[in-house]
C-alpha cells in the first residue's frame, strides 16, 4: 500500500510551514521530543510558554504523518462510549479521562483564537451518522451515556439527520455541537509556527538514529548533530523512529484514504451538509465526509490509496448523494492510523526520563493537542497526573532497553504500546 502526500488537498491549500533546517552540532535543551506532530508541537509549545527549554527532532517535516494527513474533525472525546471508558479504566480514571477529552475541541479551537492559527477552523458541530439497526442502537447508547455526563448532544431522527445531512441512506445521527472541522496539515504548521514564536527549537529532515543514556539524562543523534536532554518524548504515533518490540500489546497500524472532490456547485452546497458539520458513520468499515471552505467534498474510508478505493468512493458517494452524479475527484492521498487495542492512547516511561505516546486510534487532533499540553505540564512540574493512562515500565537495565529498540526501514520504526507493566 502507498503512503503518498504528494497528491493531498491538505498539502496543497495550507500555508507555507515554518522555514526550519536540519539539526547539526550540539543543542542541549531540558526536554527533546521525536516527532513534529499534534502531540508533539503542543507539548513543545507549552513546555516552552512554561520556560523549560525544548527542542523538536522531526525525521521529515511538520505534519509529515497523520497530523498532516487526517480527515480534520475536531472532536470531543475517545472512540470508546463513556460506559466503556469506566470499564477498562476504572470509573475513577475514567472519569478523568472523559473529562479531559470531553474539552478537547475547546482547546483546540482556544489555542487556534490565541495564535490566530490560519487553518479553517468551522465549529459548527459533528454528526455521528446511524446506519442499520445496530448503528441507531449504538448511537442511542451513545446518546444515553454521554447525556448522563452532561455532554450537550442531540440524537437526531431519520428525517432531520437526512435533511443535516443530505442523503436518505441515514437512519439517525448524534449530533455533538462541541466539535468541528479544520485543515489538520494549516494546524500544525500553525502549532509549529506558535512553539517558534515560544522559544521552542525545531528542526527537520532530521531522523533520529540512536538515543543513548547520559550522566545527566539522554543523548539524541541525527547524521549531522546530537541532542542533549533531561528527557525524550517519542511522539511520532503510528509513524515512529523508534520502538519497543516486546510488550504485552502493540498498536495495529490501519491505512485510511480520502479524496477531495472538485468545488461543488450552489445547488448541490445546498442540499450536501448544509451546515457544513463533518460526518462519520456507524459501519465496521467507517467512512467520513466533509466539507472545505472552498466547498469540496472530502470524502474518506479504510484502506490503502489507489485506483480500487477510488472506484469505491466514487459508488458510495453516488449513492449517498444522487445529486453529486458523476463526482469527480481532484485530490487523493492516504495515511496511517495507530489502533490501539483498547482504543486508548496510552504514555509509557521506558526508563528513567524516556517516554513515549502513542494509539490515537483516529481521534488525533483533540486528544493529541490535550496529551501533548499535559506532558509539557506534569514534566515542568505543574501537573501531578495525566488524563491518560501512565504505564511505569520496571527499571531495565539499558542494554535490556536497547535490544528492545529495532529499525524496520531506513527512517521507520514501530512504536508499540501496552497498558501493562512489563514483568
């Protein structure tokens, strides 16, 4: 499967990214972190609003992975339905969790106000669309669940989720006003050009290929330079430098492509998505859809880029919007997702001062931004836990640690993750 940008609508209406340069000689920084994406540029940017020196090490450029790739639906919350969430984390944990993610999209969107980040940023709300007995059971459940929590959501009936959204293959959606829609590659450059603008040091075309223990902490090497930190964040997610590879669970890489239709015309604007709220549905193998501001269809389900999705795009679409006819597509471009087992994202302590985050499983821009702003605060001191869970691995030696590190490609490594301590 291909994991192409060269053809991404993303790529080709964001705004220049910030002019950066590979890393070379000797940077001694307090914190240094793997990995120019969501999670990354917010820790950096809050790490150094918070003074701490930083720096960024991305083997590519800003955005390069699935910050710069993803389908820009800035929603509230995890994957899980909150009943769930207690399950597997405890009420307790979960709790938390639930309740910082439930605020995600209010960060995001606080921090785009703040540094007047120029990504498109639409808050007019997202719908969860039902399809099947199974899909309005789901969304009930949903519905249920979260109105116990407060959230302010609306469970939609057939004729008004048909109507918000267009097409009569719905029987329902759970509309969510909290959330909404951005251009996630314009963000992260804009997340970028904020950490700069902060004191934070970034650099790119710059794949890490060692990291080794200091006396007073960590040294980072790239083919040009090094760095040295108190601590690592690996925050690269499903596209990482390095990795852990025994552990009691990994993240399963999953591919998703998307396509970007021509501007569609008044008429059809009129009757796709009126409101212009992003959509994802209930079916196993999901899709997603949304509108950009220059009125183009983005369209987006699971699998690999190439001409077979892109017939099967061109047969859903039709029959979810007649009035599209014969959609034609202008742009098409596909990325990873790092599922997590238990659709959690997970932080590990590999050791002393070494962490790393990753298993998003698609809900990237909300959590990463939140995750990536909770780290900067709990390793300046100013935060005495995080809203995801925290694995404690025991204290293996580093010739232990290291063998557990393996290359897989020249710049490419997998980065599990577990909810386990390693025994």
């Amino acid at each position: 499967m291909s994991d192409k940008v060269c053809n991404s609508l993303w790529r080709a209406s964001a705004p220049d990214a910030p002019s950066l340069t590979p890393l070379e000689g000797r940077v001694d920084v307090e914190v240094v972190i793997v990995g120019a994406g969501f999670t990354g540029l917010s820790a950096a940017l809050h790490l150094a609003k918070f003074g701490v020196s930083v720096a960024v090490v991305e083997a590519q450029e800003v955005g390069f992975g699935g910050s710069g790739r993803n389908v820009g639906l800035a929603n509230a919350g995890v994957w899980l339905e909150p009943d769930q969430l207690d399950k597997t984390l405890g009420a307790d944990a979960g709790n938390v969790m639930y309740k910082a993610l439930a605020a995600a999209p209010d960060f995001v969107y606080r921090l785009i106000q703040e540094y007047d980040i120029q990504c498109e940023p639409v808050r007019n709300g997202t719908l969860h669309a039902g399809v099947g007995k199974s899909g309005l059971a789901q969304l009930q459940r949903r519905y249920e669940q979260m109105m116990k929590r407060g959230a302010p959501v609306q469970l939609l009936g057939a004729a008004e989720a048909q109507a918000r959204i267009g097409s009569s293959k719905f029987n329902s959606a759970l509309f969510d006003p909290r959330a909404g829609t951005i251009q996630p590659l314009a963000y992260a450059r804009g997340l970028a050009d904020a950490a700069l603008k902060e004191g934070a040091k970034l650099f790119d075309q710059s794949p890490v290929s060692k990291i080794e223990p200091s006396e007073n902490g960590w040294i980072l090497y790239t083919e040009k330079g090094q760095v040295h930190a108190e601590k690592v964040i690996l925050a690269t997610n499903a596209y990482s430098e390095f990795g852990v590879k025994e552990q009691a669970r990994k993240f399963v890489p999953i591919f998703y492509s998307q396509l970007a239709s021509k501007p569609l015309s008044d008429a059809q604007l009129a009757s796709v998505l009126p409101n212009k709220e992003g959509v994802w549905d209930t079916c196993t193998v999901m899709s997603s859809f949304r509108l950009d501001q220059q009125g183009r269809l983005v369209f987006g389900g699971m699998g690999g880029e190439g001409g077979a999705h892109s017939n099967w795009a061109t047969q859903r679409v039709t029959e979810l919007f007649p009035i599209l006819n014969k959609v034609e597509w202008d742009y098409c471009w596909a990325g990873k997702i790092a599922y997590s087992e238990d659709h959690l994202p997970h932080c590990q302590q590999l050791q002393k001062g070494l962490f790393s985050v990753a298993g998003y499983s698609g809900r990237g821009i909300g959590p990463g931004t939140v995750v990536g702003a909770e780290l900067a605060e709990w390793l300046s001191g100013r935060r005495e836990r995080l809203s995801i869970p925290m694995t404690l691995l025991r204290d293996i030696s580093f010739r232990e640690l290291k063998r557990l590190f393996y290359e897989v490609g020249a710049h490419t490594y997998h980065l599990g993750q577990q909810s386990h301590a390693l025994d």
